[in-house]
C-alpha cells in the first residue's frame, strides 16, 4: 500500500473503518439489489477476483460480523429486503441471516478460485 497515492490509502483506510452493517449495507446496494439473481452476482465477484480480493475479504469479514452479532429486530431483514432489493420466501431476520450466509459462503468459494 506505500506505494498507493495518498488519496487511495485514505479511502481504503476509511473503507476498513466501516461499522460492518455499512459494510455489507454497501454490498449489497453494488453487488446484490440490481442482479437477477445470485449467479450474477456470483460471476460478478469472480471477475473482481481476478484482479483484487480486497472488497472480498473485508465484505465477508463484515457479514460474519453482522451474523454474530445481536442486531435489533427487523434489521437483517430490512438490510436484505430494501438495501439488497431482494425478496426472501421467508422475509423474517431469521430468513435474512440464511441469506446472508449464503453471501458468505459464494464469497468464500471466490476467495478460494483466486487463491
């Protein structure tokens, strides 16, 4: 990264400082709400992959986060619903969450091809 311009580090730098809900808010919004379906988002990410898995990485480590962490009711599934502009058969927090594990282990899998 020393060799990045000034400008780069600091937006990379405030990318990390994310709270993870923004994080996967941010994701979801760019990768997820416009797709068809998730084997375009899929394609999407790989294609990424090629040439850096940085936004990989720091996505999956922020859902992991929001999964594990207590959020308050309606929040996963508002976060899926509007900001992923996707429709759950099950639209509970519960069905939210299984989603977002999904979204965790298609970018787990992406992670795995780039390596």
């Amino acid at each position: 990264m020393s060799g990045l311009p000034e400008s780069i580090r600091v937006r990379l730098a405030r990318q990390e400082e994310r709270p993870p809900l923004e994080t996967v808010r941010e994701f979801l919004l760019g990768y997820v709400a416009d797709a068809e379906n998730l084997d375009e988002s899929g394609s999407r990410l790989r294609r990424i992959a090629q040439t850096s898995t940085r936004m990989h990485s720091r996505v999956l480590a922020a859902i992991e986060s929001v999964l594990a962490t207590s959020e308050p009711d309606g929040t996963l599934a508002r976060l899926v619903g509007w900001d992923g502009n996707w429709v759950l058969d099950d639209p509970s927090d519960a069905g939210a969450a299984e989603f977002l594990r999904g979204l965790a282990d298609m970018l787990r899998s992406v992670l795995d091809e780039a390596e």
